[in-house]
C-alpha cells in the first residue's frame, strides 16, 4: 500500500457535490502538487483529506500508513499525523509567537522541539517575543509552518501558502518548503502559482469540475503547455 492513498473520494457541502471521485497515492517523503484553476475543488479535496467537518465525505477511503483516515474526525486525523496549514494561517492573536509555538504541543505527541524549530526558521526565534498578529505576512506563513511542525507529523497539507505575499517572500516560502521535502516530510500543496508549486513537486493532480484529469510526475506538467493551458491557464 502507499504511504498516503486517496480511492474514490466523493464530499457534499450540504446538498453540493463537490468533489467527485478523487483517487491517487503519494509514495513516503513525495511533494505533491495539487492543482487546477478557481473553484476546481482543490481546497475542497484537502479539507476532505484533512477531515474537516466540511465537506462532508459520504464515499471513499483515504488510508495513511496503513491508517483508515476516512474513519476520523479532524481532530483524530491531527493525532495520526495529518496537520493542515489553512489558507488564512489562523495564527492567534495576542499570543507571541512562541506561545503560538508551546499552544501547538499541549495536547496530543509533540513533533519539532523549539530548538529544532528556530533552528530551521531563524527569523521565528528573533520575532519570539513579538504578537504573532503583528508580523508580516509571510512570517505568519513561516509560524503556520512551524506550527504544524511542532506537532507529530507524517503528512503536511499546505493551502495557498503564497496568497497574497510579494514575490520575494514567495522566494523565502518556497524555501522552507524546500526544507520540508528534504527532510523527507510527505506533503501536499494547493497553489495557484502552479509553476513555482511544480518546481518543488515530485507529483502532480490536476483537478478540473471536482475531478481529476490529470495525475503523474511534475516534470510533465511543466513540460506541456498545451495541459497547462487547458486547465491551469498558464
């Protein structure tokens, strides 16, 4: 079995149907790009993958490292080792940055130690003592990475982790995630720039109307144009 396999995934928002069979796997230490134009049902997917109470997932199995995902909650999912970093971070407020950091390991088997941490985001150590609210917003991407870090990890979903920061935070971004995947975490990135989330992956989905019509290496995304611009418009 795959690390990380996803059969026949079908989630309704209400009376909505959403996301409409999604199937693929994702080999232990793999970054995979999961990609499509807006309202595809990207997120959607993830937050299915995730176990969020929406949407709701009425068929199909997704199996971590042999763990029957499809049977949790979310907060299940998190003790399993799935840690979502949501598109708007949901960093806390009137918090520090390191309280954000110690919240994160209260409950449930801690992942990273502090050490480890600011070791890896340099910038998070001497912003420690800061309101996490008041940092930029690329450095409350790097404390919603952390975060997620500082709990047992096995498998990393990013939601638009380059939404609406300036290019050259984008830059630092992508480096983390460069990180991330050489330390052999296994992750999943939705993005809108498909070209920078690509260049990081080993694989690649596309998603068009909930379903997808395209799974296999990120090498071939990037080297046809034709698929790119008839779903990613790129």
């Amino acid at each position: 079995m795959p690390f990380f396999s996803v059969r026949d995934v079908h989630a309704w928002y209400g009376e909505s149907y959403i996301v409409q069979g999604v199937s693929f796997d994702i080999d232990k230490g793999e970054v995979l790009s999961l990609l499509g134009r807006n309202g595809a049902g990207k997120t959607s997917t993830l937050r299915t993958l995730a176990r969020t109470d929406t949407p709701a997932l009425r068929r199909g199995e997704i199996w971590l490292d042999g763990v029957p995902l499809h049977k949790m909650k979310a907060y299940q999912a998190a003790g399993a080792g799935v840690q979502l970093v949501p598109e708007d971070r949901r960093i806390i407020g009137g918090l520090t940055v390191e309280e954000n950091l110690v919240l994160a390991q209260v409950t449930g088997k801690k992942g990273w130690a502090l050490e480890e941490i600011y070791d890896h985001f340099p910038r998070l150590y001497e912003r420690r003592t800061q309101d996490a609210v008041t940092m930029s917003g690329g450095e409350q991407q790097m404390l919603a990475v952390a975060r997620a870090l500082a709990r047992d990890i096995k498998i990393l979903f990013l939601d638009e982790p380059y939404e609406g920061l300036a290019p050259v935070i984008v830059q630092e971004i992508e480096k983390i995630v460069r990180q991330i995947r050489d330390l052999g975490i296994t992750t999943i990135i939705v993005e809108q720039n498909a070209i920078a989330a690509l260049r990081l992956s080993d694989r690649a989905v596309i998603m068009d109307s909930g379903e997808v019509v395209f799974s296999g290496p990120a090498k071939e995304v990037l080297d046809n144009p034709q698929l790119r611009d008839e779903y990613l418009a790129i």
